[in-house]
C-alpha cells in the first residue's frame, strides 16, 4: 500500500498509519524507514507500537517537503514476538508531491536593462 505525502514545497506533512489487530493476542511492531530518501522522512512519536488484542495502534510519519522532485521511502513494521504470538511484516511506500509553491519572500531590485 502507498502513503502519499502531498504538500506545498517547504510544509511539513503528518500522515498517521491506522494497525488493526484482529487477534486476542497482544501485537507488537518496530517501524524502521528504508530507501533512497528514508532520511527526510520521520517517526516523531517513536518507533515502537503496541496493539492490544482487538483494538488499534498507530505510527505517525512525518514528511517536510524540501525539493521540488519527489521523495520515496518504504515504512517498514516488523513483529515483536509478545505472549510466543509473532504478527506479520507489514511494508508501506511513501512517496512526496510537490503540489504548489509559494514564495518565502520577495525582494525588489532596480538595475539598468542595457549599458553601451
């Protein structure tokens, strides 16, 4: 599956990965970031989520959009054995759009056009 960062160029962009766990076991995942640009992405609140039997967890990534070319990484979750019950890997790619840009600032300049 894709998560897709879309943005104006020089904004920060969160995007929250929703895990379900179906199961009556505890599940445990460590995130890591891989790829050519993992860099530029983040895992503000941590790498590590638990997900209690039935319920929810969720890994927020951040993104800044630093350069007009897209970005790509690959989110990877892999199981922590809680209670001898190991969950799956499960793999994300992250991809970066530049959808508009907007001036940090603007300086007026005044120069002759032609000189003999």
């Amino acid at each position: 599956s894709t998560i897709e960062f879309t943005g104006t160029l020089h904004t920060t962009v969160v995007k929250q990965v929703r895990l379900k766990n179906p199961s009556n076991n505890t599940l445990a995942y460590n995130a890591i970031l891989v790829g050519r640009d993992a860099g530029d992405f983040s895992l503000p609140k941590g790498n590590a989520v638990t997900i209690p039997p039935t319920k929810q967890g969720f890994v927020n990534v951040e993104f800044t959009i630093r350069f007009l070319h897209p970005a790509e990484a690959v989110l990877i979750l892999i199981s922590n054995k809680v209670d001898r019950v190991d969950g799956a890997t499960l793999t994300f790619s992250l991809k970066s759009e530049v959808k508009n840009i907007e001036p940090v600032g603007m300086i007026k300049c005044k120069s002759p056009c032609y000189e003999l």
